[in-house]
C-alpha cells in the first residue's frame, strides 16, 4: 500500500512541475493489442496494464480483449456488473499511464 501511495505522489509531482506528456496515435496504440503488451485508452489517457494482467485475471474478468483498443465505456461501466470501478481502482490506474492520445 505504502510503495503505491509513494507512486502515486511521485506522479503527481511529475505532472505539477510540468513534465511534457508523451502523445500517442491511434496507430500507436493499435501497437500494444496483445498480452504481451497492452496498452489501453480511458478518456483521453493511454495506460499500460501490462503487467497487470495477471492480477486483473484474479478478479475473475479479463481484459486481454481491450488491449490496444478504447476501453473508456468498458471502464466506467464494468461489463459483469455495469457499475463504475472505484475511486480505489482510479488511483491504481494512474500508476500505469502512460501518455495523452492524440486522435490521427
């Protein structure tokens, strides 16, 4: 719990100071469609969940099917239950992001 909060404020310090955010294509994201490396969109931000595919799975749903694509409905309305993630899934997202993307 400790070393998230840690990234998480590392993150937000990145982003107060002004770190330039990577953009990404549409192209770029179609890259990373697969397992091995998945990179998602949610509203305007791409997310790599690479390596958290395996701990999603432990949940009982996986998200293997998202990878590379526009996963924002999928995401604020979750397919089993059609309820949005919580605040605490929130947090965790920022952990694995990634860019802006940036519509071709």
């Amino acid at each position: 719990m400790v070393k998230y909060l840690v990234l998480i404020i590392g993150v937000c310090f990145l982003q107060a100071v002004g770190a330039k955010e990577k953009m990404i294509s549409s192209e770029e994201l179609k890259l990373h469609g697969t397992s091995a490396s998945c990179w998602i969109l949610i509203e305007k931000t791409v997310y790599d969940v690479t390596e958290y595919i395996g701990v999603h799975d432990s949940l009982r749903y996986d998200i293997r099917k998202w990878c590379g694509t526009d996963s924002t409905m999928a995401y604020s309305k979750k397919d089993q239950s059609g309820k949005a993630h919580s605040k605490k899934a929130d947090l965790l997202l920022k952990k694995f992001k990634i860019g802006l993307y940036q519509p071709d």
